[in-house]
C-alpha cells in the first residue's frame, strides 16, 4: 500500500445541525466580549474594556467545563479570563495610587478635566511641582515690580491677590487663575526678565509654582502636557484682555465699548462739546483695539510669539492709559 494513502478521520462527522441551541452561559459570554471590545482609551476605558472581558472569558470556561471533549476550549478560556483578571487588578491598583490632595483635585477638575486630561498626565504635572502647596499672609507680595525675577508659573487656589503697576491697581487675580501667565507667555524658555507689575495678597492666599526650568523639562518629555499649558495660559491671558470690555470707565461711569472705539454710551452732542475729548483722534483707540483683539485671536491659535504680540499686561495698561482718549480710570 501506498504512503500517501488516505487514512480514515478519526474525528465524527457532523451529520446534521443539532436542533438545540448552546447553553444560556455561551451566549452570556459572548455578549461580555462584544461589550467589551466597545472600550474606549484612557485608564477607565481600560478598566472597562477588561472587566467585561474577564467576565466573557469567565463564562467561556464556564461553558467550557460542562461541555464534554472541549478541553483545549476549556484551557484557552481559562487562561485568557487568568490574564484579564490580572490586567483588571492592575488597572484598578494604578487608578487607586494615582489620588491627589484635596486641591490638587479641585486643580484637576477647574483646568484640566474639561480638557480631557487623564489623572496620569495630571499625576507628571503634579510631580514637576513636588506636590507642595505654597501660602502667603495678607498683605504680603508674591512679585515687586522691577525685582522679582519671572522663574516659575504660579495658579492660585484659594484667596485673592490684587496686581498693582506703579501704585496704580490693575485687576483682582481669582482662585484657580494664573498669577504670572502674561510674564510666562511674553518670554521665551532661553530668555529671563522680571515682574513689571506688583502682587500682593488681599487676604491668606495659597497657591502652587511650577519651576521654569522643571516645567519645561517636561514638556521636552511630554508634548502633550506642553500643548495643554499653552492653551490654558493662553486662554486666562485672553480673558483677563477681553475684560477690558467691562471695566473701561469714564468720569460719569459711562462704560466704553473698546471692540467698537466709534460708538460710545454717551450721545455725540455731548462728545462734541467736551473740550477734552475733542483732542482725540479716534484711530488712536482704533489702533489699540485692533491689537488687543488681534493678540487675543492669536492667543486661541496659539500664535502669540508668531504674531509679535506678546505684551505683559503692564504694558497694556500704559498703553490705555498714554492714548489720548479721556478715560478717567481703565481696570482689567
């Protein structure tokens, strides 16, 4: 007889379909599967996605077990639901360690969670800064004008500090807003410069610093987090610009509309006879609103050093306050 002869099939040949269906627990588990496999990313889509598959894989084995002739089903399920299980316990355990102090999470949930960022991005950020909480008493100043050197980026958690250019305020700065975002954006990483504007501490004040140098160690790292610094440094800059639309004041508490410098909540006749006001060119204050609003639109595009416009906010201030319009007091 020939080598090559065919030698009969050991394995019985499925004559017809079997008229029952599987057991309850076979669907169960594949239903387990097809929802997990809808997981999505970060550390919860994880602990999402493995859950269900260790519950699937579970009741595979289960399925497993009390069909006869299925032991290598039987080993194959049981160790894909031993792996889940374990990727399931160290999901969980990494999501426990990664817990903050009380302000650190509401840091977390004012500025970064609305941005997506995951708890073990917030974790490297936390970690640049050493975990520390920073205070100050009342009346104490955090920058002097011309002195304190720009070396760290600093958000304020609880209190209110006010910023002063010259013995003339400025603006209150607010819990959860940069203290020194305009200096940060106004100097490059290879570049150093000093305060221009004074803050100090209306009452008890604490607050967190990121060192310079360490901060931008870890952007080198991680581009992520660089781009999220930059959009939210860039977005309370613009903010605290487009305030000025608020707090532009004359002498009769009239508010001027600095987006439309042509239009003012005065009539014009009293324009006209106001002696002082008719020394004002309008394309002064025209000038000075299209920067503004052209800096700030750079800003959400996140092209301030491209545009030329990075101007710390003192700057700004004397800008208003040179120009030749007649605006008795300018708060932002």
């Amino acid at each position: 007889a020939s080598c090559y002869s065919p030698v009969a099939s050991t394995y019985p040949i499925c004559g017809e379909w079997r008229d029952s269906l599987e057991s309850s627990v076979f669907h169960l588990a594949n239903i387990f599967l097809f929802l997990g496999f809808m997981g999505g990313s970060g550390i919860y889509g994880l602990l999402y996605l493995f859950t269900f598959l260790t519950l699937g894989f579970f009741c595979c084995t289960l399925w497993a077990w009390s069909e006869p002739c299925t032991t290598d089903s039987l080993l194959w399920s049981f160790a894909l639901f031993s792996v889940c299980l374990g990727q399931v316990l160290h999901v969980a355990y990494r999501l426990r360690s990664v817990s903050f102090e009380k302000d650190f999470q509401e840091l977390y949930h004012c500025l970064f969670q609305k941005l997506g960022v995951s708890l073990t991005h917030f974790g490297k950020i936390v970690t640049c800064c050493d975990g520390e909480i920073h205070t100050i008493e009342q009346n104490h100043c955090l920058a002097i004008e011309g002195k304190t050197a720009i070396d760290k980026l600093t958000v304020l958690l609880s209190g209110r500090v006010s910023v002063t250019v010259n013995g003339e305020f400025l603006h209150y700065i607010y819990p959860f807003q940069f203290l020194d975002s305009p200096e940060w954006d106004s100097l490059r990483p290879s570049e150093e410069g000093v305060f221009q504007v004074t803050l100090r501490a209306d009452n008890p004040c604490r607050y967190v610093a990121w060192r310079r140098k360490k901060l931008y160690l870890l952007f080198a790292k991680h581009r992520y987090i660089a781009k999220i610094f930059a959009l939210v440094v860039r977005n309370d800059i613009a903010e605290k610009l487009y305030s000025l639309n608020d707090k532009a004041l004359n002498g009769s508490g009239h508010r001027y509309d600095l987006r439309l410098p042509s239009y003012c909540h005065i009539p014009g006749t009293e324009l006209e006879k106001a002696n002082v006001l008719l020394q004002v060119p309008s394309s002064s204050l025209t000038m000075y609103t299209f920067i503004v609003d052209t800096y700030c639109d750079c800003l959400l595009l996140g092209m301030s050093h491209c545009c030329g416009f990075t101007q710390q906010r003192s700057q700004i201030f004397q800008s208003v306050s040179s120009s030749q319009v007649h605006i008795d007091k300018v708060i932002f």
